[in-house]
C-alpha cells in the first residue's frame, strides 16, 4: 500500500516542492551593506605633489573580506586594477587596497576606512615595493552602479535592406 500511497502523492506535492525553489530566485546576492557601498566614488587627493582628482568604482565582498577596485587619475587618465581586503564595521569597513599598472606594475596601495558614503584614507604610491608620497585622499560616493554616470550604452542602428 506505501508505494501506491507515494504515486497518488507525488503529483500532488511535487508543485509545492518546486514553487519553494523559486523562492530562492528572490533573494539578493548582495548584502545590505555591500549594496551601500558598492559604487563609483569621486573626490581630490592632496600630496607632496599638490591635488590630484580621482574616480574609484568600488566592489567588495563583505563574505569572502574581499575588495576590487578601478582608480582614476582624472588629470593624467592614468587608470589602475586594484584588489585586496575589507574587513565590515557597523555602517562601513576598512579597506587594504594594491593597485596595478598593465596587470603587472604595482603603482600604488590604499590604506582607507568607508564611512557611509565616503571613503578616507591614505593614498600611498611605491616605487621598487616600497611605498613613498602619501596622499591623504577624500572620497564622496556619486552612484550606486559601477557604471560610470553619463556613459551612454550605444545603441544598434537598423541595418539598411537593400533590393
């Protein structure tokens, strides 16, 4: 009588067993407060060699404590990858940040602390592994996209039919 029992509710069941998988579709991949911090930041870093304008597309993992980043030079173009750690604290984190060339010059490495929606810290470039000028960088989030504000997607023209 059992394995005619479980034919009989097997089809009955098996709607309300898959509906609950599709509950897990709903959920967000991010955190709360990697949804608050994730984003492109703007502001001016002061040094040795006067004030320098950046732009940072920020990405962490608040699970794994892990960072990438993009920093902008917006006076030389320069652009720079950058990875490391972030380790949470109540509305922000801190954040240990190398920075990279071509993939394979190291350039420069971020020691900053996030705060809402600012980043401060120390901008610290390296030469030969050894880190020398600091700037003491102030950083204000602008958007919540990695996408840079203003960058227009192209879109595709129709192609002309011909006779």
């Amino acid at each position: 009588m059992r394995p005619r029992a479980a034919c009989v509710l097997l089809p009955i069941l098996l709607p309300t067993l898959l509906g609950s998988c599709a509950f897990g579709a709903y959920l967000s991949p991010q955190t709360a407060l990697e949804r608050r911090v994730n984003g492109l930041y703007e502001g001016i870093g002061v040094g040795g060699t006067g004030r320098v304008p950046y732009r940072l597309t920020l990405t962490i993992q608040q699970r794994e404590g892990r960072a990438s980043a993009v920093l902008v030079n917006d006076e030389s173009r320069k652009s720079y990858a950058g990875s490391g750690t972030f380790k949470a604290t109540g509305n922000g984190g801190a954040l240990e940040l190398r920075f990279f060339e071509n993939g394979d010059q190291h350039r420069a490495n971020l020691h900053a602390t996030i705060d809402g929606t600012k980043i401060s810290g120390t901008l610290r470039t390296v030469l030969l592994g050894k880190e020398l000028l600091g700037y003491v960088v102030d950083l204000n989030r602008v958007s919540d996209s990695t996408v840079v504000p203003g960058a227009a997607v192209p879109t595709p023209q129709p192609v002309p039919t011909q006779p």
